[in-house]
C-alpha cells in the first residue's frame, strides 16, 4: 500500500514539474520549431525529456538549442 502512495506522489510531482517546463518553453524566446520540439518531447518522454530540458531546454540564455 505504501508503494502505491509513494509512486503516486512522485507521479504527481512529475506531472507538475512537466507542466512547468511547459510553461517555461512557451515563455521562451526560442524559435517555434524549438518549442514544438521541446513540447512533444516533455509529453513523449515525461521523465527523461524533463532532464533533458533541465540540462538543455530554451531558457532564454545560452543553454537552448535554437
């Protein structure tokens, strides 16, 4: 039963932290194609393309992949 609580709980935070860098990407200054791109890989790949995102994602600085 815990587990099931646990896994629910990181399912949530994850899905907050999803709509955040959503949210971020379209606030950005990058292109529109970088945003489609960035956008459909934090929806496919909820878990890695937000690492990704954190390490490379458009953020207005030179981190982005423009």
């Amino acid at each position: 039963m815990m587990g099931l609580e646990i896994g629910g709980l990181f399912g949530l935070i994850l899905l907050v932290l999803d709509i955040y860098a959503i949210v971020k990407t379209v606030q950005s200054g990058a292109s529109t194609g970088a945003k489609v791109l960035w956008i459909v890989l934090i929806i496919l790949l909820p878990l890695l393309g937000l690492i990704l995102w954190f390490i490379f994602g458009p953020s207005g600085d030179s981190r982005s992949l423009r």
